[in-house]
C-alpha cells in the first residue's frame, strides 16, 4: 500500500508575509522571463498593501480586486504624487504585443508602494 501525502495550506493574516511570497513569485516570473505574470504579481501585492492600508484608517473596500483598489488609491489626496502616480502607473494596459505603454518596473514600483502604504 502506498504513502498517502498530505499537503496542510495555512492561510496568513499577516499581509507582510502574503506581500512578499507575491513577490517572490513576481521575481521568479521574470526569471522564466514571464513579465505579464511578475506585473500580476505586482498588482496583487499591491492590493493587499492597499486592502491594510485602507482598513488602517477605518474604511472597508467593497472589492478584493487589485485593479479596483489601486483605481480608488489614484484618487486619495492623502497620498503624495508619486505614490499615486506608481498607482496609475499599476493599472496601465498593455499593447498588443502584451508590452507597457511606457518604461518602468512595475515589481520595483509595486515595493516602495507597498513598503509606503505598510509604514
């Protein structure tokens, strides 16, 4: 008779450790030179820093989505210009050719959004 395996998952509450696992996936993504799938990753972790963030100050986001939270963040006038243009900069769409309109790396913008939100 065989080993029966059992995987246990444990869901974390602390969204420092769910950051940065997302971002060890961003990081391996584009090791596999998977770049979509690092700027997923990146908005994910992002979104959690957001979801903290807003609960922090007493308002419960009606949405799980990234993509939604980081639309609401854009317009937070708490913010300083350059957290919310990393922000706009997150919800950018990509061109036909699955490239950004513009040049930045989303991951490292992801991070210093994510280490400003978490402070």
């Amino acid at each position: 008779m065989g080993v029966v395996e059992i995987q246990v998952f444990r869901l974390t509450t602390d969204p420092h450790e769910e950051i940065e696992k997302e971002f060890a996936q961003a990081e391996r993504a584009r090791a596999r030179g998977n770049e979509g799938q690092a700027r997923v990753c990146a908005r994910r972790a992002a979104g959690i820093a957001i979801r903290e963030y807003l609960e922090r100050r007493g308002i419960r986001p009606r949405t799980t989505s990234a993509y939604d939270l980081l639309n609401l963040l854009k317009d937070d006038p708490l913010l300083s210009p350059d957290l919310r243009l990393i922000a706009d900069h997150l919800t950018l769409r990509v061109t036909e050719e699955f490239k950004l309109p513009m040049d930045a790396d989303l991951v490292a913008e992801a991070r210093i959004l994510c280490r400003e939100l978490l402070q």
